[in-house]
C-alpha cells in the first residue's frame, strides 16, 4: 500500500473549488432555465438530474430533491419520450431511496425493448444500495472499472469493497482512482477524498481518525462547501477536544440547512459546557431531521436513526427509522445500525430477531465473519 | 453542437469542454484579426473560468500541398500561440461580486494582464494586441435533430459560453508576406504540476478546429453502434496527427461521411472525391487567409476550391455569424446540390460588429413556485380565488377589472403603492386553474403566472406558480418581490381556511 502521506503531498490539481460550486450552482439554474424554455431539448433532463444529485451530494442542498420530483412531473406533463421519462423517475426515485419502485420501472422499460447502458448502471447502483446480487455486482463494477479506468467506474468498486470489508483493496481501489483522473474537476477528486475519510474513519474495525482527518481535510481543500465532509471532520476534531476548529468547520455550513451541522455543533457547544447553546442546536436539528423525514423519509432514515440513536436522545424513533431503513435495503450496515439501536432501546427481543436476520441474510459472507453481529449471541 | 460536449470525460469540469473557435477579420478595423474560443456549454450567469488549466489558442503558417483528390493542407513549424490562464477568484471585501483575472501570454512571450468580464478589455501599450474574456450569447446555432435530420429550433437558444477573444495587428503579428494562409486550433492543457505518484496530466483536455469534428463527424449520431472516439481523437496533438492513429480516425470518417452522404437517400459523392475530402479533415483547422475577404459565408471555401483543384476565391475563416452547420450539412449531405437551411437563421443574438464582436449574455428564465394545503375542499377555495379580479390577496389595496372571461384585464394597486396590469390568458373551472400574462408593473418580461387549485387528502392543495425574464432590474429583486407577493397571499388562505392536518 502506498503511504498516504506520500498521497497527499502529490494529489491532482483541480479547479478551486469555489469557482466549482459558483459554476454548478449557475449552470444548474441555466439547465432548468432551458428546460422550461424548450422541454423538448434533447439531453437536458438528464443534466438536470446530475447537477441536482451533486448539490445534493456536496452541499447537502435537500431541496434538491423537491427539484427533481418537481422535474419528474414537468416531464410528465410533456411529450418528452416515455423511456426517457421513465428512465428518468427511476433515476430519481433511487436517489430518493424509493429503491423497489426504481427497479420495477427499470424492468418496465427493459419490457419495452429499450435496452440501455444507463439502465443498467443505475440497476447497478440499486442493486449495491440494496446489498442484492453482490456477487454479479462486483464481477461487473470489476469489469466496468477494468474497461474504463475512469474515476466514476473506480469509486462505486471501491465503496463496494469496503462494504465487503475488503479495506486495503479498496484503498487501492481509490488511489488508482485518483492516478487515472484525467480532469480538474474538484468535486470528482472531493468524492474520492471522502470515500477514503470515511473507510478510514468509520468502516475499519479499527477507526484511525488521525488519517481520515487527512482525507476529509483534502475532500474540503478540494471543495469548500462540502457539507457532509465538514460534518465527519468536526466528530474527529470534537473527539480531540480541538472545539474552535470543530465549531469554525461547521459554522459556514449551517447555511446549508443540513440537520447534521445543526447536531454536530450541539455537540461542539455540550462538550464545552454550553448546554443553553446546544440545546438550541439540538432543537434545531430535530425539527430539520423531522421535516426531511416527512418528505423523503426513505432518504433520510439512516441519518435520522444516527440522530436520535446519539444526541437526539430519542431510542424508539431511532429505532423506527433504522427499522425503515432496513426493510428498504437489507445491508449489513442497516442491520449493524438496527441491532445496535434496539440494544439502546431496551429492545432486546427486537435485536435478537434482527441479528437473527442478519445471520440468515449475511452470515455465509465474509463480511459477515469480520462484523461486529458475528460476535453477538442470540 | 459545434464542440459542445464532445466526450464522455468532458463531462468533468464544464468549464474546460471547448465549444467553438472563430477566426476572422475585425469589421472595425480591416488590418487586425480577431480569435475567438469559447469554453463552457451552456455555461450559467456567473460562470468562471478554471484556474487550472491553460487555454490556448494556436495559430501555424499553411502551405497548399496537394489539389483535387491529392487536396492537402501542410502545417508549417512556427507557432503563433496564446497561452491564457485565469486566477482563483478575489472576494471584495464588501461582500461585493468575485472578480477573476486573466494573464494572457502572447506570441513572444509578453504578459497581457485583464478582468474577466470587462468588455472594454486591455491591450498592450503599442495597441498590437487586445483580449476580453468573459460570459456571451453563445453564437453557435444548430437547428437540426442531427441524428434524424430533422428541422428544430436552435438546440442553443439563449444559451451563454465563456469566450476569449484575440485581436491583433496582422501585419505586424503574423507578417503576412511570407504567406497569408493560416491554420488556427484552440485547446484547453492541464498546467503541469509535480505529481509524483500520482498518474499523469494528459497533454490536453479538449481541443477544437472546425466545427463538428467530433460530435457529428467522429461520433456520427446516426451510427449508434460505433465506438466513441471522441476522447481519443482530444488526445491528438493538433496540426501532427500520429502516422499509427491516421488509419483508424480516417476509416470513421469515411463511414460517417458515407452515412452522411445518404441521409437524404441520394449519393453524391464519388469514394475519391469522399476520400479527399476524409484527408482533408484529419488535418482539422480553421483555415483563414488574411489577404482576402473572410464573409459570413466563405467558411470552408478554402477546403472546397482546393478539392475542386482551383485556387479559393476568399479568406474562409468563421465569422461569429456564419451559418456553419447548414453549410457543412449541405455539403456533407448533398455535396452543395441544394441548400440545407436549419429550422433558424441566426443565434440567440448575432455577433455585433465592435469589440468585443459576441453579444451579451442571456438572462436566466425565472422561476417563483408556492404552494400551500389546505383543510377546506378544492370547490371552496376555488371558490375565492377562482376569480381573477377578485380582492383575496392581503398585499392588494385595490383591484379592478375591465371585460370579462379570457382577456378580461386586471389592475392592482398593490398596498406600497405599485400598479401591476395583467391579463387573463385562459381559465378551466372544472380543472380549478388559471393563467395570465404582466402586462405592466414589473420590471420582468414573458411574465406568465399559473394558479391551481387541487384535491388533496380530504382538503386542497393550492400551488402558484410564475416564470418571467427579468428586465432591467437584477434578477434577485424581481425575484423578491414575485415571491413576496405569492407567499404572503398563500399564507392567508392558511388563515382563512386552515392548514391541511
């Protein structure tokens, strides 16, 4: 394995972030200007539907979502084309997490005889969402990563191998990631960063926050705005007392709306004594977690269950949203996350069922026999 | 489009994809020529350029080697090239707009310092050189499904692009009498940085020379099946296409313009007069020659009079406002037999003819959406608010009508004292939904507004949308002020018929 050190002193240029997000954020506004002008205009729904998933991503810009529902019922209004539409709400439907609903249109269109390269990728996605077929699914991210090299291709294998628990292979994964990239965009070189912060940091059985601190830092160099990085670099900060950094991290992305800054800088305030201040942060951030439950609940489960699992202090409602979390995708983390929520519930009964499940669902696996369920008796 | 867009990797950092070039002689001064090359398709009202990458514009000395099927186009060795980067952006410190500068390196090697966005640009001292960077109306016009050859209006209708525009001295530049024939490309390249372990910068991003070369030539949309070569063909170094490519970019060519040649069910092109033309594309540049007259339509007369074995009559070149897919499609499609004219004759904005020769950029259509839920049923509040001169709306003072039904005018006098005039456009009662048109009152135009009144749950749902251009103000206020006006009325049909439980 390369040393990241080494990784980080020679890591691509890219455009300054700032100017990324300016020229997202103004030719995505230019994508819907046109599209109302000319709905017919072929290509730019789809743009619509990248530039809205990266505001999403990076900025944590929840309306979002609102845009693209909006988008799915102009076009439907339209005369646009039926597969294309349709393609369309499926692509949205799975960035909402409506991940069944998603595949049964896909079905719908491959009914139709229309066959397509996107189709498949996005069943792809849904299918490594959703912990289903991952034995075809890595064979093909394997050969999809072989054939182009491209970044795009290399950092859906590597997040599937690290929820393999394949960590070093999905480091490698990474790296070479970042030796193919061929581009300047930030947001690319900031997905990556990310990816490696959190295997790093959290999917490891032995966190080593120092180094994902590295990379979430580099995910930020990258792009500044990058809400969900600022999030996860601000628990590593908070964990070493270091609280001006955590809460000067945070304050810029409060303007996001994203629920999780309004949370960590609660906990920022609580661990430095100013319990009036966090509380106030706190109430802030269950009224956001709670509106984005009520309008993309699928979407925001796993987040909301993380929320009052911890400071949102609300065991039962952590445990219902990780419980619709897991019927919606049956993965090993939403099985980790529910058993640990049902133990911090009281629900013992509850987690035994559910690790029961987990061991019908994933205990042949090798991930599996590295989870932390595979230490737990019934 | 011309090059937007022009392989899947350009999908990247929009703001390095190269969409068009132009080379042509200044309509205010017959002695300076003027380069333009445009990045960024479709780019938004406050794009920037990348401060990463180096935008070039190359121009090389041509020789006529070859005429009739042995037509070919000699690059010389000598390059006039300028090289432009940009800077990160600058705050000011009152919170004002970014600014971005440009530092342009001109043949010889002298530094050209500019704003992006300052029409007025900046030239050297001795007035040899001048250069504008910054957001236009995209000139480009396609007006064609290509894929089927169908008539459609502009693909690129009130589209913007980032443009550089070059202009200099002929004479004293490009010293026209050791020959005045001229090749020119343009491309974006990575600025070399120590990389260590980290792969390789590839030599360039994208590079552009005629219009068309990659998405309708190399990537012919109407052969589905054929591999994209389009990122191949923008790692090709321009004006020395590698000998081991050749083969491969020109056996695609001929298919494409075989393909072409019977999209109208006609063949009129012989293979050798198809195969000179293929060699004459694979060396792709602009050529202009500055001696003689560059016209809105002399765009490859060059190439033309040269496969027909006779000398060329004008300066080729592209003009900002030449009609270059309709003159390429004619000639692809029917070997100038008819002419193939596109479902538009122009862009957005034609280019003008001052510095810096692209017209402004487009605004942005706006958009103001509210919506509210409400307990009472659709027919209730339809209702109240069903009636287009009807006085529901808390920040209205007066309301008055004249007419009735589809035309009928409305005029409101707002409680701060604005006068807004609309009218009725259409109406469906039994859908609980109307629209109407500003006539007056708001600095917007093509202001349409659209309300709708549906069952949802056991109540209703209201939902109040309004598009319009901003005319004269900046978007933001219109935007304001469109807003205020939806939201607070909304808001009180909330309190007249209680929110949806």
């Amino acid at each position: 394995m390369i040393d990241s050190s080494v990784l980080e002193m020679s890591l691509p240029l890219a455009t300054a972030g700032e100017i990324a997000v300016m020229n997202l954020e103004s030719s995505r506004q230019q994508s819907w200007s046109r599209l109302l002008q000319s709905p017919e205009r072929p290509g730019v729904a789809e743009y619509i539907v990248e530039q809205e998933q990266m505001a999403l991503q990076f900025l944590s810009d929840a309306a979002a979502l609102d845009r693209l529902d909006a988008l799915v019922e102009h076009l439907a209004r339209s005369d646009a084309d039926a597969v294309r539409v349709t393609l369309i709400r499926a692509q949205v439907l799975s960035t909402e997490h409506h991940f069944s609903p998603a595949r049964a249109l896909l079905q719908k269109t491959e009914s139709w005889g229309a066959h397509s390269e996107a189709a498949d990728r996005l069943l792809l996605s849904i299918d490594q969402a959703c912990g289903n077929n991952l034995d075809f699914v890595m064979e093909a991210r394997g050969r999809l990563a072989a054939k182009s090299g491209r970044l795009e291709d290399l950092v859906p294998l590597g997040s599937l191998l690290a929820d393999l628990r394949e960590f070093d292979e999905a480091d490698r994964v990474y790296q070479q990631a970042f030796t193919n990239y061929q581009d300047v965009s930030p947001f690319a070189l900031a997905w990556v960063c990310f990816q490696l912060g959190a295997l790093w940091g959290e999917l490891v059985a032995e966190p080593q926050p120092h180094r994902a601190a590295k990379w979430y830092e580099q995910a930020i160099a990258y792009v500044p705005d990058y809400v969900k990085a600022r999030v996860h670099l601000s628990e590593i900060y908070l964990e070493d007392e270091r609280f001006d950094d955590a809460e000067a991290l945070l304050l810029p992305a409060l303007s996001s709306g994203d629920p999780e800054v309004d949370w960590r800088l609660a906990d920022v305030m609580i661990a430095q004594g100013k319990t009036l201040e966090g509380g106030a942060y706190l109430e802030t951030a269950a009224r956001g977690f709670e509106a984005l439950l009520a309008k993309h609940l699928l979407a925001f489960a796993d987040h909301g269950a993380e929320f009052y699992a911890g400071s949102g202090d609300n065991p039962d409602r952590a445990l219902e949203l990780a419980s619709v979390n897991l019927a919606n995708r049956s993965t090993l983390r939403a099985f980790e996350q529910t058993y640990d929520v049902a133990i911090d519930a009281g629900q013992s009964e509850a987690a035994s069922d559910i690790l029961a499940a987990a061991r019908l669902r994933w205990g042949a696996t090798h991930a599996f026999s590295l989870s932390p369920l595979a230490e737990m008796q019934f | 489009m011309s090059d937007h867009v022009d392989g899947p990797r350009s999908i990247g950092d929009p703001s390095i994809d190269m969409t068009d070039l132009f080379a042509f002689t200044s309509p205010e001064n017959p002695g300076r020529t003027v380069l333009i090359a445009d990045v960024f398709p479709s780019a938004g009202v406050s794009a920037m350029f990348s401060n990463v990458v180096n935008h070039a514009i190359v121009v090389r000395r041509i020789e006529v080697a070859g005429l009739g099927e042995a037509a070919k186009f000699k690059p010389g060795d000598q390059e006039y090239r300028f090289n432009c980067k940009f800077s990160a952006l600058e705050r000011g410190a009152d919170g004002s707009k970014p600014t971005q500068r440009g530092t342009c390196t001109l043949p010889g090697g002298q530094e050209l310092s500019f704003v992006v966005g300052d029409e007025k640009g900046a030239s050297t001292p001795d007035g040899t050189f001048r250069i504008f960077a910054g957001l236009r109306s995209d000139p480009f016009y396609l007006a064609w499904l290509v894929a089927i050859l169908k008539k459609f209006p502009n693909l690129l209708q009130n589209d913007n692009v980032l443009s550089i525009v070059i202009e200099f001295d002929t004479q004293k530049v490009l010293d026209p009498a050791k020959g005045s024939l001229f090749g020119v490309i343009a491309e974006t390249s990575a600025i070399p940085q120590p990389r260590g372990l980290i792969g390789h910068e590839p030599p360039r991003f994208d590079w552009v020379g005629r219009p068309e070369q990659t998405n309708m030539r190399l990537n012919n949309p109407a052969m589905e099946h054929a591999d994209d070569v389009r990122d191949l063909w923008n790692q090709m170094t321009p004006f020395a296409l590698a000998e081991e490519f050749r083969p491969l970019f020109q056996k695609r060519l001929i298919d494409s313009l075989t393909n072409w040649d019977m999209r109208d069910g006609k063949a009129d092109w012989t293979a050798a007069d198809l195969n000179a033309a293929v060699n004459v594309y694979l060396d792709d540049f602009i050529l202009f020659d500055v001696s003689k007259p560059i016209t809105d339509t002399s765009y490859f007369e060059i190439e033309k009079a040269t496969l027909h074995g006779k000398p060329y009559q004008t300066g080729g070149g592209r003009t900002v406002n030449a009609n270059v897919i309709d003159i390429m499609l004619t000639w692809m499609v029917n070997n100038d037999r008819e002419f193939l004219q596109g479902g538009a004759t122009q862009a957005t904005k034609p280019g003008t003819n001052t510095f810096p020769y692209l017209a402004s950029p487009n605004t942005q259509i706006q958009t103001a959406v509210e919506s509210v839920d409400l307990a009472a049923s659709p027919d209730k509040v339809w209702a109240l608010i069903g009636d287009f001169g009807g006085a529901w709306q808390p920040l209205i003072a007066n309301i008055t009508t004249v007419g009735t039904g589809v035309g009928q005018i409305r005029t409101v006098e707002t409680i701060d004292g604005k006068r807004i005039v609309e009218r009725l456009d259409a109406m469906d009662s039994s859908q609980r939904s109307y629209s109407y048109s500003m006539l007056s009152g708001i600095q917007a135009t093509d202001y349409v507004g659209t309300l709708n009144v549906s069952p949802k749950g056991s109540g209703s749902a209201v939902e109040w949308k309004v598009q319009y251009w901003a005319d004269g103000q900046p978007d933001i206020i219109v935007k304001t002020v469109v807003t205020t006006l939806l939201k607070t009325s909304l808001e009180s049909l909330t309190k007249r018929f209680g929110a949806a439980k």
